[in-house]
C-alpha cells in the first residue's frame, strides 16, 4: 500500500482503533477535526440554516447570543441544528437524531463561555 500515518491499524477489521488502539489519543483528535470541518462547518440544511453564516451572525451580534452553540452542539450530538432531526428514531443508528436533548448542553455552555473570556472578547 501507499504511505500511512498509521501503517500498521487495520481500521477495517479494528475500527476501534480511533479510540482504543495505540496512538488512539492523536488518532481522535485528527478524527474529530475531520469531522469539524467536513461535517459541521459545510453544515446547512438547505433552509435557513448555514454554520459559516450562522458564526458570522454570532459574531457580528456581538457573540452574546448562544442560541448558536446550541445549534452546533445539535449539529455534533444528534446530526442537524434543531433536534429530533428528520430520519432519525430511537433504534437507528443507535439513536442519533432521535431525541431534542442536546448532551452537556450546560456544561458546553460554560466551557464556550470560558473560552470567549480567555480570548478577552469585547
């Protein structure tokens, strides 16, 4: 085969790999900025919402209206901004999409706003 960062992971007979295996911490991390950036910042469900023009308003409003995170955290736990997302039941896909509970909602609320305020923001 051609060159690999991880030449010796078998990701088809072990996908766990990205979680268990060795190097499995860098391995997540390069996972999940895959996943930001084809997943949810080309985000738009052909409506009325669009991560990158939905980041843009954020900011312009001053960054105080965290109805934004919640859409994003939507977007990264069940798959679209406003849960119960379309297509989605409680037995598939072991229920991404199913319910309108967003995971840690408060707990990413105040890590976000932890962050904001190291940036200084005005």
């Amino acid at each position: 085969g051609r060159p690999s960062r991880y030449p010796n992971v078998d990701f088809c007979s072990f996908p766990e790999a990205t979680c268990a295996g060795s190097g499995s911490r860098e391995m997540r991390w390069v996972t999940s900025m895959f996943e930001w950036t084809e997943r949810i910042q080309n985000y738009d469900d052909g409506k009325d919402w669009n991560y990158l023009q939905k980041l843009k308003d954020f900011v312009d409003g001053g960054m105080i209206d965290f109805d934004f995170l919640d859409g994003v955290s939507a977007i990264v736990n069940r798959g679209c901004h406003l849960p119960p997302c379309d297509g989605a039941a409680a037995n598939v896909n072991g229920g991404i999409g199913a319910g309108a509970t967003i995971h840690l909602q408060e707990e990413r609320l105040n890590n976000f706003k932890t962050v904001l305020e190291a940036l200084e923001r005005p």
